[in-house]
C-alpha cells in the first residue's frame, strides 16, 4: 500500500523547510531590507518554522500572539543582517520568544559565590612567554558534543561539567562526556537545580562527594529530581578542587585558556545575543554574569579578536552550538567573561605522573626517613640512591611534587612531566606548551633541626 495524500503532503513540507528558510532569509539580506516582506512570505516562513521546531499551539489566540512576535523578530533579524555587521542573525529556537521570556527562561541562573581564597596568578602574564595565537580544544580531542540545558536553568552545571570533561581529556587522554544531571539533582547544599546555580559551588560538590559519574550511567532529564545514591555512586572522574583567574585580565584569561577550557559566565541578555547565529559577536551587552558556558578556544578571524565558547542550548543554535564573542576590548571582557573565569584543578592518574623515584614507598608529609626531613608542604626527592635504598635526600617546595630524573629539579602536582632538558614542568605529554619553570631542590635537614 502506497503512502496516504496526507503523510506525503509533509513529507513535501520537511523538504521546503530548509529551501524556505534560506530563500526568505537571503532575500532580505539582498534588499537590505528596505522594502520588507509581505504578511504573506513571513506567514508562509512562520509555518515553515513551526514544522521545523515541532511547535503547537492550543490556547485559543496563542498562535496569532506568536506570529506577531515572530514578525518583529524577523523585522529585527532582517534590519540587523542589513548592516553588513561582524556576526549575522537567525530565526532560531527562540524566534516566537519575546526578549522578556527568552531572559526569563533561559537566563538568570548563574548565582556566582566565588571566594577570594581561591584567587591564583597560576596563568597571570610572564615577562617573554606569549602564548599560542589561536587555540581550538575541539581539535585536541577535549571538547565533548555540544549538549541542550532545556528549560532548566541548568547552565552552571554544563559550563563546569565542560570544563571538567577538558581538563580530565588533556590529564588522561581519555574523553568521557559526564553528568549534569547529577548535579542538578544532588548538589542542593547551595545550588538549586533548574532555578540556578554557581559553578564554583559545583566544583566544591564534585571534589567533597569523590568525583562525577557519566552522562550515560546519571543521563539528563531537564529537570529537578530526587538525587539517585546508587547512580551518583558511580564516579568516574575526581579533582582537587579549583581556581578563579584573577578579573579584568583578558591575557591571563588567554593563557589560562591555552592549559585547559575555563568556565566563565556572561550577559547573554541581549537580543542580538538571542538570534546569534555566525560571525564575532560585537554587539551591546552588559557586564553581569547570568549565563554561565565554557571558553574553549580563541583566534582571530578578518583582523577581529575572538573568544570561542561553549554553549548549553543545542547544535542548532549559534555556529554549531557555539558562539565566537570579541576579545581584548579591555576591563570586564566582552559581555563581562573577564569577570572572575574559574577552572578545575585536576591531579593525574599515577601512571601517567611517572616520577622517576617510584621504587620507593611514599612517606609521610614532611618525613624523607629516619634521619632526614623537609619542611610541611614540600615533598622529599631522592638525590642519590642505591639499590632501593636513598643515601641522599632533598627538599622540593611543592607538596605532592614529581620529583625529576635529574635529580635537582621538581614539579608541581598540577604540571607532573618533567621536560629535563629545558627544566619546563608540562600538564601532560599531549600539552607541549610550557606551563612553569622546574623549582630546584633545596637541602634536606636532620631530624632534630625540626623537633
């Protein structure tokens, strides 16, 4: 039996979709919008929209309602995309949005309590070192799918989760998309599921409770639930913790940027920002951070700086799921990302550390062996040994150290490898932008100098 009329006459409907919508759109890019479209073409680009994102309308008058908002975002679209701008806008998800429910909805959900104690200067600029002129951690392998936050004012939990899933990529090698959702419903000692959240909160949640299991073990729902113990207890990734790069310094940023993705969060309140669609983002917006994504590289395209960031509203939003936003405009950054960014601080596997001194057992904070000790906070190097034994110690100044195959220098947890030959301490072997300089070793002292 052959397909009905009916199933046929929508089967020709999904094929116009995207031949309406690019013809529409051209032509008012091509007339530059001085003679605008007839009730007829944005009604025909209406029904087109509504087949492409399956929306319906049952309150009596809601559909014409919508259409008249969609008429005047399209007027904007159209006026905007006239003007030959560095970015182009699109009839996207929120086309039959009025600017006031798209803010209501989408935003207003990243809480920020950071504290001050975690401020470092770990990425801040160094005298000679410039880092890399562009930087793309999708073609590293350390950016998972884009994902979708819904309706749920979700959006700290996939800036930090993106964030996460970078710095865990770039320290193991391994990619593992991981769960939102989790901390939506189980981090409810500060943060509030759908109704907001911080995305440092986050990160104190994920390094007290042990570590974050996988999207497909704890999926996403798009809403708040009842935290599942027996799914929440299957953690997969760990950290130590967290940074906030210190605000106002976009080269800080920069650099930060170029070791691993950084959540930050934004004013994405705009209109224009609400029908982005491709280019850099230079458009008016605000400094205040109600929307949180992950910045997970920069460049530079036609002479204009850019940011590269993450979003959490699908691929079919912006460029892919993404949206390029200016970089180097000085104080708060662009839509205020200069504004405290902060990144998880994540301590490889063991057998990826590789110190050259694993033969021997650790030992206790402070404590190299019965004769010798360091100062809390360092790590005991063994500088000479024999067999299995150390006949020599000294003293690094960084606790929970790698100690070098040198024997004189040493590197912090956070950068483990060793690069001897030119006394640099690297994240990963993967990552072969030097992070910091080796710290020499000092002498390590008798028992008694420390009673």
């Amino acid at each position: 039996m052959g397909p009905s009329r009916s199933s046929a006459s929508v089967a020709a409907l999904w094929f116009l979709v995207p031949l309406a919508f690019s013809s529409a759109l051209d032509t008012s890019a091509a007339d530059g919008g001085s003679s605008w479209r007839t009730d007829e073409d944005v009604t025909s680009l209406f029904e087109c929209w509504l087949v492409k994102h399956h929306r319906n309308f049952n309150a009596l008058g809601e559909k014409q309602m919508r259409f008249q908002i969609f008429k005047d975002n399209l007027r904007f679209i159209d006026e905007h995309n006239a003007q030959n701008r560095t970015y182009n806008l699109g009839l996207n998800r929120f086309a039959d949005l009025t600017n006031e429910e798209y803010r209501s909805t989408y935003l207003g959900a990243s809480r920020r309590r950071l504290s001050a104690a975690k401020k470092s200067h770990r990425y801040s600029p160094v005298a000679g070192e410039a880092s890399p002129e562009s930087w793309d951690w999708r073609e590293k392998g350390a950016v998972t799918p884009v994902k979708d936050q819904g309706l749920c004012g979700s959006s700290w939990a996939f800036s930090a989760i993106a964030a996460l899933e970078g710095i865990n990529q770039i320290v193991t090698g391994d990619l593992l998309s991981l769960s939102e959702q989790q901390l939506v419903d189980c981090d409810a000692f500060y943060n509030q599921g759908c109704d907001g959240g911080a995305v440092d909160r986050a990160y104190d949640f994920i390094t007290n409770d042990g570590g974050i299991g996988a999207d497909n073990d704890y999926p996403y729902t798009g809403a708040h639930g009842q935290c599942n113990k027996k799914k929440k207890n299957a953690r997969v990734v760990t950290i130590e913790g967290y940074e906030i790069i210190q605000e106002n310094d976009e080269k800080a940023l920069q650099r930060a940027v170029a070791h691993q993705p950084v959540s930050v969060s934004i004013d994405a309140s705009s209109r224009a920002f609400q029908f982005y669609e491709s280019g850099v983002f230079t458009g008016e917006c605000g400094i205040k951070g109600e929307h949180s994504v992950a910045v997970v590289g920069y460049g530079t395209e036609n002479g204009a700086d850019y940011w590269l960031l993450k979003n959490s509203w699908g691929a079919n939003w912006g460029e892919g799921g993404y949206i390029r936003i200016e970089r180097n405009v000085g104080g708060a950054g662009k839509c205020g990302i200069a504004t405290e960014p902060s990144y998880p601080l994540k301590s490889p596997n063991p057998t990826r550390a590789a110190p050259s001194l694993a033969t021997f057992p650790p030992n206790p904070p402070g404590f190299c062996s019965g004769y010798y000790t360091c100062p809390m906070n360092s790590t005991c190097c063994c500088i000479l040994e024999s067999g299995t034994e150390c006949i020599t110690w000294a003293c690094c100044g960084y606790e929970r150290a790698t100690c070098c195959e040198d024997h004189s220098t040493c590197c912090p947890p956070e950068y483990p490898i060793c690069d001897v030959a030119t006394a640099s301490c690297l994240m990963s072997k993967d990552n072969q932008f030097r992070l910091v300089k080796a710290r020499r070793h000092f002498e390590a002292m008798p028992l008694r100098a420390f009673a």
